[in-house]
C-alpha cells in the first residue's frame, strides 16, 4: 500500500556533508530521510523558498517538456529499497495513457514539487528503511567502538562550521 508523504524539509548530514531530503507522512507519524546530490537538493529548494533563479533549471526544463508534449505528472512513487538505494517511478498521463518513467527519488521529486504532483511512499520502503537503520545501529552497538581523541576533533571541526541561520532553514 502506498502512504502519501510531503517535503518535511532539506537538512545536511553533519557526518558527510550530504544533503537529506526528509519526506513525512500527512499525519506527521513517519519519516523517510534520504540522502540527495548537492544538484537536486539546490533544485528542490529552490522550489521551496521561491526562489527565482532567471533561467530554467533541468528539472524545470523537464517538467516544460512534458507539459509541451501534452502530458502531466499524475504522481510520484518510491517503490523500492535495495542495498541502501531508493527506487522511484514518475507517473505520467497522456492521452489517457499512464506512462511509467524511472526515476531517482530526488529527481522525481524536484519535478513533483515543480508540478505539484503528490509524492507516495511503499510501505514496504518504509519498512526496509527501518530496518536497515536498526540493522546500521545493531553493528554499531555490537562492536562498541571507543571514540577516539581524533574522532572528537573532526566531530568538534563539523560542528564549528555549521551555520546556525541553516537549522530548520528549509522546513514546511
């Protein structure tokens, strides 16, 4: 069964400097973060902060096409989870046919705020997501590491460049 989700927000993984997009639930019970490029994350707030950028961005240039070729964007789906990689699908109409495109979850996502197609989630995705983060947890508790003076440094240098104006900058 599909739940349908919203951008909760975009954030940066202190750990990895990566962007993270954060899809919640319509009741705000769950939660799927997943971990984006720099590109799409730009792309997906910019649609979010209203941000007029003067020139097409490639998902702005996508969502023209498809609009140009007499179809729309019905919905996105992310559909799978395999060895920590989303799967997603863009649904498409036209003529009154379905048009099923893969996709990365970001990229499909960047066209669905532009188009303002609702974004759906497997449960199942949302299961395995669990899953694998209590798995992630489960090995990092069983092998008990001690922190290190150098691992405190590098978490102390991450947290000194953070921005303090970038906490809860993109949330809806």
């Amino acid at each position: 069964m599909y739940i349908e989700m919203v951008v909760g927000g975009l954030m940066v993984d202190p750990l990895t400097n990566s962007p993270v997009l954060i899809l919640k639930d319509l009741k705000g019970d769950q939660t799927l973060p997943i971990w984006i490029g720099v590109l799409e994350a730009t792309s997906i707030a910019a649609v979010l902060e209203k941000v007029d950028v003067g020139r097409p961005m490639t998902h702005d240039l996508l969502k023209t096409i498809i609009g140009q070729l007499g179809a729309r964007v019905l919905r996105v789906e992310i559909c799978d989870l395999r060895n920590n990689t989303y799967y997603a699908l863009l649904h498409l109409e036209r003529e009154g046919e379905c048009i099923q495109i893969d996709s990365r979850p970001s990229d499909a996502v960047a066209i669905a705020v532009r188009s303002g197609a609702p974004i759906f989630v497997l449960d199942e995705v949302l299961d395995k997501s669990k899953k694998e983060e209590k798995a992630e947890q489960k090995t990092e508790s069983a092998s008990t590491r001690v922190a290190t003076t150098t691992d405190k440094e590098k978490l102390k240098e991450i947290l000194e460049k953070l921005n303090p104006d970038d906490f809860g900058k993109y949330k809806m």
